[in-house]
C-alpha cells in the first residue's frame, strides 16, 4: 500500500493535509499506511489518524490518548509485543494483527465526509479481500463498523452497531464492533477497560474454536 502515501483523491483532505505539514513541519502528515502483518487473524478499523497521533508519527493510534487503551488491550491479549506505542520506530510489533483506519487521512475536526468515507472505502475493500476464513475484524465506533460493510457490500440495517456486538458475515469474516477508545469515551466512562477487555476475551476465544 505504499502508493497509498501519494494518495490525493479526497481534495479536501489533501490540502487540509497541506496545510498541517506547512504548520507542524516534523508530522507525517500524510495518508497513514496500514500496521502489523500482512495476514493477520485479527484486524482491528479505527475511524482516521488523530491530528497529534497517526498524523504525528505516522503508525495507527500511535502517540495520542486513543492508542494507549488499544495498545495495553492488544499486549493484554498476546497481538502487541509491547503495552505502548511511542513512536514508528520504537520497535512494537503487532502479533497475528494488522490495524488500519476507515479514512487514511486526518480529517478536520476528526470528522470525514461521507463521500470520503467512500473514496476511501477502495482501501479497506482490498484490505477486506484478502483475508482468511475465519478472520475476525474489530470495528472501533459506528463509522469504521459501516465501512467494514460498506467494503463488504453488505446492508448496514442487517448488521447493526452496537458495543460488544458480533456478526459471522459472508466468507466467515466475524465482524466484532466496539465503541471507540477515544479520551472522549473513555474519560465519559462510556467505554471502560473492562468493557474493552470483554471485547477482546470473546474475539480470542472465537478464534480458539
């Protein structure tokens, strides 16, 4: 996906992007590439790349709020070989996972358009296709699980949102949602650790059977 970086195709986003590299001249700045490896057993789709976080160093949920319950979660249960994530190349590996972003690009006011919810969907519909019966994909907030199916092309009315939810889809793909672990989320105590941690318990035990 390395062409994925020269990507230009939302121009509101693209130069949005512009100027942010213009600003903060050290951030990546850029379309933020997939993480982890190329076949994994877990696939987890956050909403975009935060404005101090993905946009910054570059990696998925790494270097703001979002990404320290995530990361802590994953090392929890065996897919991180480190509970922080500080930087691109701070050597964390992701194990049996891959993380990605339903939009590649820092939106402004971290929120995308619908029609670059679209254009983007091209992205994670590719990243879709290649995966293994039996693979489970985790949702993180209602935009990355209706992207999920969007990719799909599947109705989102039949499968809907819902934290902790669980769908067995086309090709036995399992799709897994859960609300965003967003400071908002988690400091509103909508989203406790507990309740994260209950998310991934039943996804490693799905993937036992």
């Amino acid at each position: 996906m390395n062409e994925l970086l020269d990507c230009r195709a939302c121009p509101r986003l693209a130069g949005f992007l512009e100027d942010v590299r213009l600003e903060n001249p050290g951030y990546h700045a850029r379309p933020v590439v997939p993480f982890g490896v190329d076949d994994p057993r877990l696939l987890i789709v956050g909403l975009a790349p935060g404005m101090h976080g993905a946009n910054r160093t570059g990696r998925p949920f790494t270097g703001d709020f979002a990404g320290i319950l995530l990361y802590e979660t994953l090392h929890k249960f065996g897919f991180a070989s480190r509970p922080v994530s500080e930087s691109a190349s701070d050597g964390l590996e992701l194990i049996d996972c891959r993380i990605t972003n339903a939009v590649k690009c820092l939106p402004p006011a971290n929120k995308p358009e619908t029609a670059e919810i679209r254009q983007c969907n091209t992205y994670l519909k590719t990243e879709l296709a290649v995966l293994k019966s039996g693979t489970a994909v985790l949702a993180l907030g209602n935009v990355a699980h209706t992207a999920v199916l969007m990719a799909l092309g599947l109705k989102a009315k039949n499968y809907p949102f819902g934290h902790n939810a669980a769908y067995v889809l086309p090709g036995d793909i399992r799709l897994y949602s859960s609300y965003h672990c967003s400071r908002y989320n988690t400091q509103t105590r909508r989203l406790t650790p507990e309740m994260f941690h209950a998310v991934f318990a039943r996804i490693v035990n799905d993937l036992k059977e």
